[in-house]
C-alpha cells in the first residue's frame, strides 16, 4: 500500500519538501517526542530575528547585517565568544543565521534528521496522541462509523500483539500460497493479479494506479505502474552506497527465515532476489525521468501490451485485476516491461516466487506480528543511521494515525484553523501571482504568445488552503472491524487497501472532480499538482515559523511567501512548463524557447552538481525541477520586495532560517539519492548566492565563498 501511494505521489504531485511516504516524515516525527508547544517557541526565539526582543548577540548579528554593509566591514562575524567555530555570512549564510539555533538541536537516537517540518509535525503528532490515549482510556462506546469509534478499535488492534501474532499472514495467507504453490509462470502471473486486484499490493507486473489521464486530465486512466525496486535503483547503481545494500539484502535474508526457510534456502534465495533486482534495476528510469511525461505517458491498447508482455495472458490478467476493456493503458516505464517481459520464464519461476514473497512480506511488515515488525524498523533504523528505536507506544499511535489519516485530518481542523490567518494567506498568494506575471512577462527568451499562455496559466491556478469543503468518499468507505467482531490489524489494513481501490474503481469512467483533496489538513507541507494546474496549503503550514501573523511583512515574504512562490514556480519548472492550463500534457512552448529552456537547465543542473554535503555532489539532474522552483521563488519574492533593504534581509533571514536542519550521515545518503530537493544547505546558500538582491544589501566580494560572478548566476525565472 505504502509503495502504491509513494508511486502516486511520484506521478504528479510536485511538494515542498520530501513527501512522507514510509521514509521522510516518519523519522522526524520523533524528533520532539516529548517536546510541548512551549519549548517549540523556545527553538522559534532561539534563532529568529524579531526586534522587539531581547536576544542574544548571534541573532542580532544576522540581523543587522544589511545595516553592516554600509560600514564596509568585511570582517563581520558571528560571534566573538565561539572563536573556533566563527562564521562570516560572506561565506556561509546559512550556517550564519542558523549556528545558534542548531547548537541547540542535537539529534536524538531515535532520530534520523532534523528541520521545521518535522518539528511541527511532531506538535501535530503529539496532540493526535492525546485523542488516541483519551479514547483509548475513556471506557465510552462510540457510534458506529464515527471518528472515534474507528480511532478506538484501530488503536486496540493495534497494541494487541497477541492477536497480531495469532493472526500472522491472515487474509493474505492463501494468496501467498497460491505465489508459493504456482507451477508455472502462468499461474505465478494469476496469483499476482489476484493479490493486486483485490487488495493492490505492488508487483511486479500488473501493478496499476488509475489517475487523471495526463492527455486530458478531466478524465481517469489507468497506469500500468513500474515494479517495486526495494532500497531502489539509486542505491543499488551508486557508487557509495553498497554497504547500504548489504544491509538490506542481509534483511532479505531474515524476513525469509522469519518466514520458516532454512539458513541455505534463505541464502540461495536471496541471492536470486539481488540477481532479479540488479537486473531489473539497470533497466529502470531514474527518479528524476519519471517526473518526465515525454518519457512516461506512453499509450497501449490491449493489443499494444499483449505485445510487450508477450509472456503474460493479458486479457486474463486485466481481467482478474478488473480494469479490462479500457480503451488505453498508460505503462509508466516501458524499458522496465520489456526485461520484466523477458525475465517471466520458467527458469526463473523459483527466484520470481521468492522476489514476489519477500515483496509482500515487506508490505505487510508492520502491519504483521511483531517479528516482522521488528526486522523492518531495524532495516529502517540502519538505513538512515538512527541508533535507537521509538519503542512500541510511538510506534503503535503513529500506526494508528497513518490508517485513519482523514478522521484525524477532521479533528485536526477543528480545533487549529483561523480564518484570519488564511485570509493573509490567500492575500499574499495574489500579491505573488501578480509578481510572477510581471517576472514572465519581462522575459526576452519568450515570445508574447508563449507570454500570454503562461500567464493565462497564472490566471486559472486554483488554490486550495486549509481544509477539503468535502471530505473524501474514502474516509467513509473506511469502516474499522473490533475485535470483539472478529478484526485484527491485518484485517483493517486490508480493508483499507480495498476502500482505496474500490474508490479507485469508481473513478474510473466519470469526469474528474477538481475540488477533491489528495493531502490532509496536518500534514506539514505545500504541493503544486500540474494536472489540476493548482497549488495546496494544508491548514498546518500555515503556523510558524512559515507563517506568524506577528512577523514583519519582510520575514513573512521569506517564510510562507517563499513557499507559496516555490509552489507557483513549479507550474513553470522543467516538467510543470510540460502542461498547460488545464492541466493537460500539452507542450505549448515554441521549439526554439525550449531549446532555450532546456539550455538555462543545463546551467542550473551545472551550478547544483558543485555543491556538496558531507563530501559526497549534488544531483543536479535528481533536483532540477526543486531548484528551478527555489531559483524562481527567490526572484519572484525579492521583486515584491524591491528596494527595501530592511525587508531584504528579514526575507533571507526568515527563509533562511525556515530551512534549517540536522542529519545523520546515512540520512544525509538517502536525501543525496532519492530527495529531488536540495539539501536544506545548499538549498539556501545555492539560492542566495545567485540572487542579485543579495549582493545589493550585503557587502559580498569575490573573495568571499558566497560569492558567484553575475554571468554565473543561474535560473529560468530571472
Ligand atoms: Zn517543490
């Protein structure tokens, strides 16, 4: 289920930072475990740069550093009592604003990464923990359907170990069996579909995910989704990364014993598993290609795909999966059909058994009993270098809320969203939407037709903050079984991958509703979604330090200004300039104005690949389209801004400040691989030393390590 959606959100939704998924937010949830509301706003005045208060001397720096190039003091730095660690801004902005705030911060054992966002969420997190214990604890019955009584069950199925491990593979035992049992790669084929039509586990054919047709986005479609590649191609094909991918088939390895095989079997096995893996793996697209529809949105008609899986009985196969007699089949990475295609043979029927039981095993680990539960937190925790484990309790609310993420959206809402606050909001968004009309409308490089295009484009951008009027079918469709009924956690989860699809399977034949939300109220982020041409602030972004209604208008143009304008530049990035208006696949850009484009790119992937983060390069080419988003916010806020130094600096401080973090290394890894944004560092200094604004507030010389020549100043959106 998990893969599924992380696929889903990897076809189109363009965010502001990492997407939760079973990696991101997970981890920094735990980051303030214990923390309360106050020693939050100890962490907000730690760092920040507010005038009316008292502060200490680093903050007053930062502060008044636009007041310092008017001294033409270049040797301005940070604090005369930290002599070993003294930092000019000149050379590291980020480290400047940030040294007295992440002197603070010391990650914990349990933790993997550190920034705002998982601060917040674990406020958010924390709260929905109080709701969990009062329901567990309150003795009261509730009524069928309602948020509490799901919420109330949910969490007992949860915590029972007892009936999770009496429940085992459950519902999903005979399925496996049939993979297990299948003498023939037909009957391999057959069981796979089954699993994935009823309840959509990911696989490695037959995979799919219906959403709007890219061509015509009114309407649905069906994805033949890419095969699940485990750790993923990017850590299977690096070049600092192998130790990692020791780790993980070393837990190959003992899921399979878990599952009953001897110490040989599970061996050969997994050796098998890595030589399937590598293979399909070489013949993946990268990351940052499946956010490229010219290589993605690939047309077949049932005729068509009996032709690439020639080894598959197609109508038998879309039939079990109940998605037959479409008109056409989107197959997201047909590269990887096609050796998926040549791998489906008999003499490797054992080793595509074993790979399709691992996969499951790993969906359904930490839903399962406590064994396998544990081998996947472990697998997690080593990954991204987090020494300690959060302990069952954490674990089993954190569960909970990811079952149930729409019931905990509606009692999120209730209690945290003022309609003030999404009045500023939504003043603001105009104020940057103008600005961007003025950015593009001054671009040499365009033509007034591709000019009036793009600004129509402006014009039409539909804006989602807060909360869903209507919330989704799914929510209701999601009924939570007792177990005094006879449910268990395996149970529910099953249910719930059904709701999905059975919502899924509805959709499909009837006009796209555009007003339905993908993302919930809590969650700490902002997205662009090039389909439905729109850009979403859930209700938790809106809160400091992204957004304070006691900020001057400078800092608040660098916090959640800065984000609105990122999210608005990603209708102009390297893929969202790939759709028009209404949100359809449609290139509407002259071939010259993309050559020129895609020349401007070049120079961005370029700049980004310099930088590095604990000695290992950018991927300039991974997090084009995050950076030309950042590139482009920076300019469309700095031109609101104008001449005011003052505001100048609040704006650089704020944004500065809203992006900063700690990792572990192993965490750093995982970004430098699959994050298509930046490092939080680089996503700054990289930012600000190609803003021309920046060099007319702050005495920067060529000497100094921010400085970069004004012909070496990259972005589209100048
Ligand atoms: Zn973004």
């Amino acid at each position: 289920m998990k893969k599924r959606a992380l696929a889903l959100f990897m076809a189109v939704i363009l965010t502001l930072q990492m997407t939760g998924c079973n990696t991101g937010t997970k981890e920094q949830d735990t980051t303030a475990e214990n923390k309360t509301q106050s020693s939050i706003k100890d962490l907000f005045n730690s760092g920040r740069n507010d005038k009316e208060d008292g502060k200490e001397p680093a903050d007053d720096e930062r502060e008044s550093a636009e007041d310092d190039k008017d001294t033409e003091s270049g040797e301005r730095e940070a604090d005369g009592e930290d002599e070993d660690e003294e930092v000019r801004y000149q050379d590291d902005y980020y480290e400047f604003v940030n040294q007295n705030l992440l002197s603070k911060i010391e990650l914990a054992p349990t933790d993997a990464h550190w920034d705002w966002f998982g601060e917040l969420n674990a406020v958010v997190s924390g709260e929905m923990e109080e709701i969990i214990d009062e329901l567990a604890s309150d003795g009261k019955t509730y009524e069928k359907g309602s948020s509490e009584q799901k919420i109330k069950d949910m969490y007992e199925c949860v915590t029972n170990i007892e009936n999770r491990n009496e429940t085992g593979l459950g519902p999903l035992k005979p399925h496996m069996d049939s993979i297990r049992n299948a003498g023939t790669i037909g009957e391999y084929v057959d069981a796979l579909a089954h699993l994935s039509g009823e309840f959509g586990f990911s696989s490695i054919v037959g995979g799919y995910s219906i959403m709007q047709d890219k061509a015509d986005s009114s309407e649905y479609a069906v994805y033949m989704m890419y095969a699940d590649t485990l750790i993923g191609k990017e850590y299977i094909e690096g070049e600092n990364t192998q130790e990692y991918v020791d780790m993980y088939l070393e837990y190959i390895n003992d899921m399979l014993m878990e599952f009953g095989m001897t110490a040989n079997e599970a061996a050969q096995s997994t050796d098998s598993i890595e030589a399937l893996l590598r293979d399909i793996c070489a013949s993946t697209l990268t990351t940052e290609q499946m956010y490229d529809p010219a290589v993605t949105y690939n047309v077949y008609t049932q005729q068509d795909l009996q032709k690439l899986y020639t080894n598959v009985d197609i109508p038998r196969m879309l039939k079990t999966l109940k998605i037959d007699g479409q008109d056409k089949y989107i197959v997201m990475d047909v590269e990887q059909a096609k050796k998926i295609n040549s791998l489906l043979v008999e003499e490797n029927l054992q080793a595509l058994k074993d790979y399709s039981t691992f996969v499951m095993l790993n969906d359904t680990a930490k839903y399962a009993d406590a064994a396998y539960a544990k081998l996947s937190d472990d697998m997690k925790n080593a990954l991204y270098g987090i020494t300690e484990s959060w302990g069952d309790e954490k674990t089993w609310k954190n569960l909970t809320q990811d079952m149930l993420p729409w019931d905990f959206g509606m009692i999120y809402v209730k209690e945290h969203f003022s309609a003030e606050d999404k009045e500023a909001v939504e003043k603001m968004i105009g104020q940057i939407l103008k600005e961007y009309e003025a950015i593009i409308s001054r671009q040499e490089w365009m033509s007034d037709a591709t000019k009036q295009k793009a600004i129509r484009k402006l014009e039409t951008m539909q804006v989602k903050i807060g909360y869903p009027d209507q919330w989704p079918a799914a929510r209701d469709m999601m009924q939570v079984t007792p177990i005094s009924e006879g449910g268990s956690l395996l149970s529910n989860l099953l249910v719930s991958m059904q709701v999905s699809i059975d919502d899924s399977l509805n959709k499909l034949g009837t006009k796209v509703d555009r007003s339905e939300w993908d993302v919930t109220p809590q969650t700490i982020n902002a997205m662009y979604d090039p389909l439905n041409n729109e850009i979403i602030f859930p209700a938790a972004i809106l809160q400091a330090p992204f957004y304070d209604s006691d900020n001057s208008d400078g800092a608040n143009l660098g916090g959640i200004g800065f984000v609105i304008a990122h999210e608005v530049s990603h209708a102009f990035d390297s893929s969202g300039a790939l759709y028009d208006e209404y949100g359809n696949y449609n290139v509407w850009w002259t071939d010259e104005e993309m050559a020129e484009y895609k020349k401007m790119s070049q120079s961005i992937i370029d700049y980004y690949s310099n930088y590095e983060m604990m000695g290992t390069k950018v991927n300039g080419d991974l997090t084009l389209m995050e950076n030309i988003a950042d590139l482009g916010a920076m300019t469309c806020i700095t031109s609101i801004i104008g001449d005011d130094a003052k505001a100048l600096d609040e704006a650089f401080g704020q944004m500065t400040y809203n992006w900063a973090s700690e990792d572990t290394a192993s965490f750093m890894m995982y970004l430098l691989n699959t994050d298509t944004h930046s490092p939080n560092k680089v996503r700054v200094n990289a930012v600000l030393s190609s803003c021309d604004a920046f060099y007319k507030i702050y005495d920067i010389k060529e000497t100094d390590k921010m400085y970069v020549a004004p012909e070496d100043r990259v972005g589209i959106w100048k």
